[in-house]
C-alpha cells in the first residue's frame, strides 16, 4: 500500500511516495512554492513516477507553508512535527534538527522517539534564509545551486557586515566592483548565513547529534560555516529537502493504519 506526503513551501514544493509505511518508493521536488502550480506539479510527478494514480493511495497528508490549499489531501500537520518526524527516520541519533528553508529558519529538538520537544524560529526576515542566497547568486550570476562548489576554492573569505537582505545586496554589489573573488566573496555570504543561523539556534541548546534539513542543506558552503560557528559536527542526507514530505507520508502512513484497526 502507498501513502504520500507533500510538503508545501514557499519556495519548492516537495512529494514523498511510501511504500508500507517504511520505504520511499518515489520522490519529486518542483522548485515553485505556494500558489503556483508547484503542489499540483509535484504530485502529478511523484504519481507518474510509479505509474500510480490518486486511487491507488491510501492516505494524503500535506505540511508546510501551503497546506491548507492543497483539495486532494486527507489531512494536514504542522511542519514542525512532519520535520521531527521525517528527520527520526533518515536520521535516528539526531537531537538537534536544524532547517533552513526558502523563507524561513527553525531549530528543533526531537527525542529518541521522533517527537518534538522544543523549538525556535527566526522572525519575518530572510537574512540567513534561502531567500538570501537566492538572491545573492543572482547578484553574482551563478546559480544558488553552484554557491556550495565556488566556496571551496575560497583562499580569503570576504566578512559581510550587513545582516539584512537588501543592505548585504549593496554591499556585495560594492565588493563586486573592487575586484574581490568571487569565491571569496561566496564564502564571506556563508559566514554570513551561518552565523544567523547559529545565534538562533544557540537560544535552543545543542544536543548532539546535529542535523540539518531543508534546501539550504545542500549547500556545503553553509554546513560547513555552520559547523565552524557552532562548534560540532552537521549530519546531513541526500533527501534533505525532502523531510517534511517524508514526515507527512510517515503520519498518512500512521493515520491509515489507526483507521483500519478502529
Ligand atoms: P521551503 O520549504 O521554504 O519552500 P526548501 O526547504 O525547499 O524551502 O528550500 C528552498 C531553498 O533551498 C532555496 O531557496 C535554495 O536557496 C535552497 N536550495 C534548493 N536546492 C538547492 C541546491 N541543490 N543547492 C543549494 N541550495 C539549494
């Protein structure tokens, strides 16, 4: 039996097919967030994938930003236990859930069993965000794909000062036209990142282990300053980005069965 996750972001919409509850049978990302065609694309994708259709799954469970609009689901849960959830089962040891989104930035403390216990998140801004290296591999014209491999070859890192998203702009457009490599101006947007990141999740207390999840977690640019400003070791996983879909297709998995033995 199939059950599927969607989580719904602001940035990427995200699908996890499951097979009997404990294998991921199909995944499919689409890099448009709420109120586009972005959940309805993921879903006709992750469905293709398995030459499935709607009727073919048991339950539908939908999280994240959008989800609420999203007709075919069976229900929804908050991005936050779907994240607890998810990372438990890629990643069981990890206590400390770091995750960066398009638009937004949560630190998470899970125990042994998966559940959330506490967590913080950063208020309405994109500085250390997606959002913001979205907007500055525009700046550079590179893809925000790229940042992660031009960092490595960083020889002296550029400090950012500015926090904000519009003033850091202008700041790496003056630094542009000075001559600075780019490279090292990559790194310096990492830095700036990961110490945003870090005086958030400072607040919650790290417990070991450490993992991060969300888009911005394929950037090895920002696990590593992240790992640098906070001192410990950052696992992370292929299917990152994906966590939250896969915490939601876990709790349609836990749904159905509840229903089926009532
Ligand atoms: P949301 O759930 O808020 O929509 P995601 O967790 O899907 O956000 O993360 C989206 C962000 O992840 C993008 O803004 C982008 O900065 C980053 N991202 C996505 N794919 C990659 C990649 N391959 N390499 C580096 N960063 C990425």
């Amino acid at each position: 039996m199939f059950t599927m996750g969607i989580d719904i972001g602001s940035t990427a919409c995200k699908c996890i097919i499951l097979q009997d509850g404990n294998q991921i049978a199909a995944r499919a990302i689409v890099p448009l967030g709420t109120g586009t065609n972005g959940p309805q694309n993921v879903f006709a994708e992750a469905l293709a994938k398995l030459s499935l259709s709607r009727s073919d799954l048991s339950r539908i469970l939908v999280t994240g930003y959008g989800r609420f609009t999203f007709d075919e689901a069976d229900n929804q849960k908050s991005e936050l236990s779907c994240h607890a959830k998810g990372i438990s089962f890629l990643m069981p040891t990890a206590r400390t859930i770091i995750d960066i989104g398009g638009q937004d930035i949560k630190a998470l403390r899970v125990n042994a069993r998966g559940m959330l216990e506490n967590f913080v998140m950063n208020d309405k801004c994109a500085a250390g965000t997606g959002k913001f290296l979205d907007v500055m591999a525009g700046i550079l014209n590179v893809k925000t794909e790229q940042l992660g491999e031009i960092a490595e070859n960083a020889k002296d890192e550029v400090s950012i000062s500015n926090t904000c998203t519009v003033f850091a702009e202008s700041e790496v457009i003056s630094k542009l036209s000075s001559n600075v490599r780019i490279e090292d101006l990559v790194a310096g947007i990492h830095r700036s990142v990961a110490k945003r990141v870090a005086s958030l999740v400072f607040r919650n207390g790290i417990v070991p282990e450490v993992a991060m999840s969300g888009g911005v977690a394929l950037n090895r640019g920002v696990v590593r300053a992240l790992g640098q400003e906070l001192k410990t070791e950052i696992k992370t996983h292929p299917d990152c980005q994906l966590v939250g879909a896969l915490g939601a297709a876990l709790f349609a998995y836990e749904e159905w069965n509840k229903t089926r033995l009532a």
